[in-house]
C-alpha cells in the first residue's frame, strides 16, 4: 500500500551513512512535562525552536570530530524565489524549495548527481526542465537563474549550471538541489549562516550492508 511506496521511495533516495542532525525536542504542544530544572550542560530545545534555526557553527564542529565522520557541515534552512534561463529568454518560475546537496541518490532521468567538488552546481526536477526548455539530456551543463531575496528583501540572482535532471517523485516535487557553495552563500545573504537548522553528516566507508544503529548511537 501506501507506506510500503513511501518506504521504497525512501529507500531509493538514502545514502548509507549519511544523516541529518537537528536538535531533540517534544513535538507535542498537548502533553506537558511540568516544570524542569534548567540544565546548563544541556541544549534547550522546544517546538519552536525546531522551526526555527537552533544549531551553530560549535555544534556541527563537534559531529565533525565523532568517531567514522568525515563530512560535516550545517543543514541550511533556505528560501527562493525564482528559476530563469540565463540567456534571458522564456519565463520565470517559482521556486518550491532549495535542499542543499546532502548525498541523496536521486533518481535521474539526464546528467548526474552533484558531488562535494562541485561549484554553482544545481539539480532541478524533471517538470521544471520542461518548463524552462531544457528537457532531458537537452539541460545537462546549461546556465539558469536561481534567484532568492537577501535579508534586505533585495532580489538576487546567482547563475548555476544544470549538472542534472531528476525524475519527478512527490518527494522531491518542487524542490532544486544545490551544490554546497551555493546554499552557504544563499544562507549568507539571507543572515542565515550563524545559526543552522540541523548538521549533516557523513561516515566514511558505510555501505548497505553497514549497521546505521551504531552510527545513530554515536550521535547521541
């Protein structure tokens, strides 16, 4: 049924040991733990700070130095606000969501997934080519517009080379994938690179056959 889809979906874009950080927290406004005694040593969390950015530059630091880890870097939270073709040409068209390249094995109909050397790179869905005149092989290495607002509301447009084209799921409807470079320098503009959503991590060496409940317990 539905779930056995959502978990094939799931299982078809993971990476084996790569995982997505973010601060604990109760997401239950309805239960209520009384009052707690205030623990300096421990991060303080709520539901609204989960939707908010609580993470910092010391936090992904220490992912950073866990046993097996040899990628970390803050998960950005990112707003955009539009994609062009570069010559110019054509319409705009608005930008759903910009996710960060976090190792995901995307599903592509053209081209290739985005790498950590990669700059100005970006992955856009199937639909999105369509409607931008880059169908399939046909947008692989071409210029587009990706455009967001600063924190002054001033819109920007950064250009970014197309390194791949993915096929459209309803987990990644709407979405771009940008290289590392481009969601930090995003963040930057939009005040957003001093306090993060969460970290992501990667281990070296993990395969589908490691054990991901040793990793997960070493980020406890």
């Amino acid at each position: 049924g539905a779930n056995e889809y959502l978990q094939r979906q799931l299982g078809n874009v993971s990476v084996p040991g790569v995982f997505q950080v973010v601060p604990k927290t109760d997401l239950n406004p309805l239960q209520s733990g009384g009052v707690k005694e205030y623990d300096a040593d421990k991060k303080q969390t709520s539901a609204v700070d989960f939707l908010n950015a609580t993470f910092t530059q010391d936090d992904v630091n220490k992912l950073g130095k866990v046993e097996g880890v040899d990628y970390a870097h803050p998960l950005y939270a990112l707003s955009g606000t539009y994609i062009a073709r570069a010559d110019g040409t054509g319409k705009k068209y608005q930008v759903g969501q910009i996710v960060q390249n976090i190792g995901l094995n995307l599903d592509l109909a053209a081209g290739r997934l985005l790498n950590d050397n990669d700059k100005d790179g970006i992955v856009i869905t199937e639909d999105y080519a369509s409607s931008l005149g880059l169908a399939g092989q046909d947008g692989v290495n071409k210029k587009i517009n990706l455009a967001y607002e600063d924190m002054r509301g001033k819109t920007v447009e950064r250009e970014v080379t197309i390194v791949g084209v993915m096929k459209k799921t309803f987990l990644t409807s709407g979405q771009l994938y940008v290289s590392f470079d481009v969601a930090k320098g995003i963040a930057e503009a939009q005040g957003k690179s001093a306090r993060f959503f969460g970290g992501i991590v990667r281990f070296a060496g993990a395969t589908d056959a490691t054990d991901e409940k040793v990793l997960k317990d070493r980020l406890q």
